[in-house]
C-alpha cells in the first residue's frame, strides 16, 4: 500500500485556508483537508507575537508531498509559512484505501 502523510500548516485567514483547501482536493493534490481556529503565539523579528490563525491538516499520499508544499507556498500570504509533513505510520486501512483513491497517482 501507499504511503501517507498529513501536511500542516496555518494561515491568517479561514477563507485562505478554505481556498487552498478546496483548490488541493479539486486538483485530487489531497483527499481531505481538516480547518481549526488557533492562537498562535512565536517569536518574529526578535518580537514575542500572538495571533488567531486556522491550523490546516491536509491527507494526502506521502509521494504527493512536493506539490502540495509547492501549492501552499504559491498562494501563502506568510513570507515563512508553516507546512510541516507528518508521516502516518498506521492507520486504519479502509481510510488510507480512501485517502488514496481520492488523490491521483504520482509517477
């Protein structure tokens, strides 16, 4: 079977992040994307920030990784966003079967 991974990320803005999110799964890039409200608090320009932002967890295949990075990063409003890739070592297999039928095949 397929590997997997869950991509993280977060933006500013809900409507950002639902825009990716829906552009990633139409693309077939990821076959889910989960949206949660955050604060964020970390360290910009030697300044202590805090923020409300929406964390991101995209399901993908583990080989589509690359594109789905390259994607976020063409449309993220952050000069240094957030896109961690977090393997999924076990699952359980009728929703990795899923998660791969709903994403296309990468070469």
């Amino acid at each position: 079977m397929e590997e997997f991974c869950i991509v993280y990320s977060t933006f500013p803005k809900r409507k950002k992040a639902r825009q990716i999110a829906k552009e990633l799964i139409n693309d077939k890039l990821i076959a889910c994307a989960n949206i949660f409200k955050i604060d964020a608090l970390y360290r910009w320009k030697g300044e202590l920030e805090e923020a409300h932002e929406y964390a991101v967890c995209f399901k993908t295949r583990k080989s589509l990784y690359g594109k789905v990075e390259k994607r976020i990063k063409e449309y993220h409003p952050y000069d240094c966003p957030a896109i961690i890739q977090i393997p999924i070592n076990r699952g359980y297999e009728g929703y990795l079967r899923w998660i791969e039928n709903e994403t296309i095949e990468e070469k």
